[in-house]
C-alpha cells in the first residue's frame, strides 16, 4: 500500500466545510516530529481532524503508516489523540483515565494494570493512580494525557497545541518530556503549534498551512530558512 | 447610596405590603381549615381506610410516574445529544416544550383521542386480535399522562447536562474506541446521575400535587389522589371534615417533599447549547444512527400524536356553531379576565417583593431583621408550592362557607392564579432586574434619574422582555387552570377550562373537542411568547 519511509501521505484530500474549501496533499516522514503551523481558520485543525478521522475527506485518499484509513471510524486510526484541555474525563480518576486508553470498556489484564502504573512513572507521576483529575495542575493533567498515549503505543500522535494553556516555564519541561517519548518509541508525532520557538525547539519537519492549503512542507533547517512566503516569514518572527 | 430615602422607603414599603398580602392570604385558608377541623379528629380520620388508601395511590402514582419518566427520558436525550444533525431534530426539541405550555385540560384530551376507548391505539391493537388491552382510566392512564408531561422536561434538562460536557469528551471516547456501553458507563451515565436526583423530585413534585389529570383520568376511589379527594369531598359528597383532613395531609406531604428536594440540587437548564454543532463521531455508527432514529422516532410520536388529535378533533367539531353560543363568548370573557388580572397581580407583587430585596441589600445593614425580610420575602413567593391551590380554595371555601360564595369567587381565583405563577414569575423577573440594575444604578444615581423617569427611560426598555416573558407565563398558566375553578365553577360563574371539562362530562365531547382546540392554540400562542425570553417554567418550581 504506502510507502514505508512515509507515517503519513495525503493523496489529493479534498472536502468544504461551510464555505470553506479544503485541498491538502502531502507525504510527511515517518518517525519524525512535524509541526503544523498556520494563522488561526487557516486550516491546521481541520488537517488534524482529517487524520483523527473527525473530518472524513470527500475526495482523495488518507494513509497513516501504511495504512488506507479514509473512511475508517477514528479509534481504529494508529493515532493517539491530544488536544489543548479536557483530555481527561473530569469525574473518573487517573488510573480509569489511562485504562480507558488501552481497552475502552476498563476490561484490564494485570499487565495493563502494570503498564497504567510504569507509564505514570514514565511522565513523573508515580503513584497518582486513585487522585482525581481536578486536584492536579494544568501540567500534571497534560502529563497523564502522554502517558494514556505511552499505553496506547500507537505510530503516530497527534497534538492540538498540547500547551498552549501551560506557563511558558512548564512548555519547555512538557516540550522535553514529549522527545523522550518520541525518542523512547520512535513515533511521528503531529503537533499544532502557534509558538515558532517551540516549533524551532522540537521540530524536524515544518508545515506552514494557509487558506485551506499546505504551502510549505520541508525538513525543518529548510522550512526555517524560507524567505519566499510571506506568511510564513511573519509567523517565524513573530 | 445607589438609593434616595425616598425610593429605599418607597421600595420597602412595597415588599412589606406584599409579604404581607401573600401571608394574610394563605394564612387565612389554613387557619379556616384548622380552624373547622377540630384538632383532635384530625388523627382519627387520618387512619382512616379511604383516606390512607388515597394517600398510598397518591405517593404510588407519582413514584410510577417519576421513575417511567427518567426510564424514558434517558434514552430520548442520549439520542438527541447523539444525533446532532438528524433532519428534524429542532423539531422534536420544540415538540418537547408543547406539553409545558399546554394546557393539562387538553393533554388530557389528546391521550384520550390516541389511547382512549375510540383511539387509535386500540384501534390499532383491535387489529392485531387483542381485545382493548389499554385502558386510559385509572393508573394507567395516569401515568400515561404524567409521563406525557414530563418526560419532556427531564429529557430537556438531562439534554442540557449532556451538552455541557467538555466537546473533547466525545472525541476522545471516540478516538479511545469506546463502545456505546463504555461511554454510556463512563461518559453518559456520570453526568446524568448528577442530574437524574434533581429532576426526579421535580417530577415527583409535580406528580404528587397533579390535580387535573388525575381528575379526568381517575376518580373512582381505587384512583385517586389527595388533591381530587380534597376536591370530591367537597363538591359531591359535601364532607367538609374530609377535605380539611386531606388538606391538613397534602400540605404535610407537600413540606416533606419540599424538605426533601432542598437537599437535592436543583436542575439548571443553562447553558443549552441549541446552535453549538457538537461533533459525536459515535453517533455516525451505522447501529447508532439505526436505534437513535427508532427512539427519536417513538418519542416524536407518543409527543405528537396526542396533539395531532386535539387538532384533527377540534377540526372536526362545529367550531361555527361553538362560535354563535353565548356561553362560550361569557366564559372566554371570564378566563381573559381572571388571566389578565392574574399575571398583572403576580407582576405587581414580584416586582414590589424583587425591588425590596434589592433595597435590602443595598443597605448592607447587619441587622437581623433586615436578613429575614428578606429570605421571608423570598420564601413568599414559593408559598404556594407548599400550600397548593386546591388547598388554598378549600381554606377560603370553607372560611366564606356562610356567604354567597360566587361573589368573590372570581377574586380568590384571580389571587390563586397569581399566587400559582409566582415562583416562576419571581425566578424570570429577579435575575434581570439585579443585572439590569447592576449596569445601571451608578449612572442613574450620579444623573438623578429617578421616579417615573427612571422607569420609563431606563427600566423598561431593558426589562421590556423579562417581563413580557413572565406575563405571558403567568397569563397561559391562568388560562388553562382547572385546579382553583373547579371548587367555586358553577352556572353563572364559567371559564374555558371548566367549560370544556363539563361538556366532557355530560358527553358533548364535540364541544369540548372545539373548545380544547381554541384554548390550547391560545395559551401555546403565549407560551411562545414567552419562550422567546429566557427562562422556562420548569425551574420555577424550584425556587
């Protein structure tokens, strides 16, 4: 089917959203850090939606690690999901909020079990198993989130600017944390970002999205050093 | 000093005359019923058979009630929140507020023509073999009803608490893979049981103190409940020692409810999010869609089909021949009175009792007495959820006994009405002055704008709308009572209600088809009205 070196490719993926047309076509290398980027509507949710399976394309075709996932329902996409806030079910306590990420209706083996309790260990949250998601800061909750996506050990992880609600402090310790998971197991990992330090920070591979459209996708020394589009300059130096 | 001495005075004499209207005016009914009972009967009668068998029916029927309301209200709202883009799914939300603006009278009328004898239930069962399995009269046909009223309300309010779960909720679970049953269990079921306490001792409330359902549904000894007791103790047995012991019972029963529900929380309807487009990715499964439909399919149905049978029945009767009788035009003359006078009276008192407290709190003094007019004043205008209208008509009933009653009859129904209305009148007009007068206070005050000014330039523009809202309530809930009339009713005093029951009774259903039409098409035209603004009846009840 897809092509290996590829995590990702978008065969001429088009669909209209209101009055809004959407064209993305692209082949983004596998086991690297890409970052999404664009002003605010220019699309970056909407690219994320249709790899999550939220959005399904009306024309073209969508491969995640080799695999046609067009028209398939998004749990069944090799994809863990974080977004800004409210990745954590506010009512259930940590231990059932991981659980649920390896077997949705909590039917759990003790190796689950054993792996719920090493992965809160992994992000430097051991013993947080039984506190509810309320008593923990905004950092502490995200943290859980990577590691609910640790259990899961999907190919590739998608982020809807996972700390744009953190203190610009705790960005760059939750920054580091998500490359030791990457680097830990050698996934893609998709991140929206409105932050171009960030993005020069954690980024192999940059996508600079404008109406609807991916104008700039390269390896990230290149898409750093692009002079030739204007909004993409202004986005680097702001 | 947002206050001059003049409005803070003017303002606290207002509340003061309220309290004290609304005090004097059930205090009266309940020292007349005490007063006629005899103290020490009241224990006797109480264990006796027929009395404790109508309490049993009357605790039973609304606890049967409550829990075939939530059992159906739950999958209907879990559908709804499910199936954000279903074609008609506005609609069926709409359909869901008709049966709180209508009449009681008229749903009845419309269970009737779909479930009743000649309905097309049986008719349709008849067809299948069965022998007329449904029967609408006595405890089915009472739960029938109550699940009719209120099931809408609680899929409502449990459609609201669904939607106010973060939106990343749904995608997650969807992207974890959760299966309906896990998100049921996980999602669903936390939020709803957070709600479920609340809207079920509303329901219970409202089911326990029903009066006119369980009037044409029930009757019979084996059906029936406190409030009709009350009621046919007084108007067929003439057994006014009866009806004050049921009396004394149903305000006893109404406090322990009233206690029990102040420990729940009560059910807010904010936040129903009718244009947010919410994204359920598990409502796009193929079986979803399927059972979400037939659910959403039988709900629009069992709301509907009553209804269309009010319209085509009402159709169907001699509206031109209804139209020449004088009777009619003299009752609908007597319910446009009494419903006017009513909803100005209950604006009257709630702006007077709203404004006072205001005053109160502006003052800030720690006094004691000020902090307990003010709760007192707040209390007041829940009054009658303790003290129901039939029992409020009983106490006046039996006090002006000796008198020609049907004098002031239309008076006392005027201050029931009104007193019926206000809890919601209070919860739609309080919340809009305060932040109405939040805004503008300051600058009223620094201008000196006062008096008349003040009320013409800057409060009704702004309170134009709440108040619009709470009259039209107010307004429609007056039009359609037959709790209040149907203790003082008689041939020279008639209001559309009590028409229409009593040409249900003596078989003229036609008539009574006819005019249930006019006066349900009339008080859902208000009910829009008030729609249009911010609250709902629903939360009046609570306080």
């Amino acid at each position: 089917m897809g092509d290996p070196q590829f995590a990702i490719e978008m065969h001429d993926v088009g669909l209209q959203l209101g009055t809004q047309d959407f064209h993305f076509d692209c082949r983004l290398p596998a086991g690297a850090v890409i970052a999404v980027t664009g002003a605010s509507g220019a699309g970056k949710s909407t690219f994320l939606n249709l790899l999550a399976g939220f959005d399904t394309a009306a024309q073209g075709r969508v491969l995640i690690a080799g695999k046609d996932v067009t028209d398939e329902y998004p749990a069944r996409r090799p994809v863990s999901l974080i977004f800004q806030d409210n990745n954590l079910f506010a009512h259930l306590d940590i231990f059932t909020n991981i659980g649920l990420g390896i077997e949705p209706a909590m039917k759990l083996s003790t190796a689950d079990r054993q792996s719920i309790t090493s992965s809160l260990e992994k992000v430097g949250l051991a013993g947080f198993e039984q506190r509810m998601p309320g008593t923990l800061s905004g950092g502490e909750r995200q943290r859980v989130a990577f590691a609910r996506a640790l259990v899961r050990n999907r190919p590739v992880l998608l982020l809807d600017e996972p700390f744009a609600a953190l203190d610009p402090g705790l960005r760059i310790g939750m920054a580091a944390l998500l490359l030791d998971m990457h680097r830990e197991t050698g996934n893609t990992v998709v991140v929206v970002s409105h932050d171009p330090d960030e993005v020069k920070r954690i980024a192999d591979f940059g996508l600079f999205i404008e109406d609807g459209r991916i104008v700039v996708a390269a390896p990230i020394d290149e898409f750093l050093g692009r002079e030739d589009h204007a909004g993409l300059t202004q986005f680097l130096h702001s | 000093m947002l206050l001059t001495k003049a409005e803070m005075r003017r303002a606290m004499l207002g509340g003061a005359l309220s309290l004290a209207g609304i005090a004097v005016f059930v205090g009266l009914a309940v020292f007349a019923l005490l007063l006629s009972s005899g103290a020490s009967s009241i224990l006797a009668a109480v264990l006796e058979p027929y009395i404790l068998r109508v309490l049993r029916f009357t605790l039973l029927q609304a606890l049967l009630s409550t829990l075939l309301s939530i059992a159906f209200a739950i999958p209907v709202a879990q559908a709804l929140a499910r199936q954000q883009h279903v074609p008609g799914r506005m609609w069926i939300i709409r359909l869901m507020a008709v049966p709180m603006g209508l009449p009681v009278l008229i749903g009845a009328l419309g269970l009737i023509g779909i479930w009743g004898r000649q309905g097309l239930m049986n008719a349709l069962l008849l067809k299948l073999g069965m022998a007329e399995p449904i029967s609408i009269y006595g405890l089915s046909g009472i739960l029938l009803a109550h699940i009719f009223f209120n099931m809408p309300l609680a899929c409502r309010l449990m459609l609201a608490a669904l939607e106010r779960v973060p939106a990343e909720y749904w995608l997650m679970a969807s992207g974890l893979g959760m299966r309906p049953g896990s998100i049921f269990r996980f999602i669903e079921w936390p939020v709803l049981r957070s709600v479920i306490p609340g809207i079920a001792g509303l329901i219970f409330m409202l089911c326990a103190t029903s009066f006119t359902l369980v009037l044409t549904l029930g009757g019979g000894p084996a059906a029936t409940t406190v409030e009709v007791a009350i009621y046919q103790s007084l108007r067929f047995d003439f057994d006014p020692g009866r009806a004050v012991v049921l009396s004394l019972l149903q305000i006893v029963l109404t406090s322990v409810i009233l206690g029990a529900l102040s420990f729940l929380p009560a059910p807010g309807d904010e936040g129903t999010t009718a244009g947010k487009a919410l994204r359920r990715p598990d409502g796009r499964l193929p079986g979803a869609r399927l059972a979400d439909g037939g659910v959403l399919l039988l709900a629009a149905l069992f709301l509907g089909l009553p209804l269309m049978s009010v319209l085509l029945a009402g159709l169907r009767s001699d509206l031109m021949k209804l139209l020449r009788e004088p009777i009619f035009w003299q009752s609908a003359a007597t319910s446009l009175a009494i419903s006017i006078s009513a909803a100005i009276l209950a604006l009257l008192i709630s702006m007077t009792l709203v404004s006072a407290r205001r005053a109160v709190l502006l003052r800030r003094s720690g006094a004691m007495g000020a902090g307990a007019f003010f709760a007192a004043m707040g209390g007041a205008s829940s009054l009658v959820l303790l003290v129901p209208p039939i029992v409020l008509a009983t106490g006046w009933f039996l006090a002006l006994r000796s008198f020609d009653v049907s004098a002031v009859a239309p008076l006392l129904i005027v201050a029931i009405n009104a007193l019926m209305s206000l809890p919601f009148v209070m919860r739609v007009l309080e919340p809009a002055f305060i932040v109405h007068k939040r805004r503008t206070q300051k600058l009223a005050a620094s201008l000196g704008v006062t008096g008349w000014v003040q009320l013409r330039l800057i409060d009704m523009p702004a309170l134009f709308k709440p108040v619009l809202t709470a009259f039209s309530f107010a307004m429609a809930l007056s039009l359609g009572d037959l709790g209040a009339v149907a203790l003082f009713g008689s041939d020279s005093f008639v209001t559309l209600p009590w028409l229409v029951y009593s040409r249900m009774g003596s078989y003229r259903t036609n008539d009574a088809d006819g005019l249930a039409l006019i006066l349900g098409i009339v008080c859902l035209l208000l009910t829009i009205a008030g729609t249009m603004g911010p609250a709902r009846r629903e939360v009046a009840v609570h306080g």
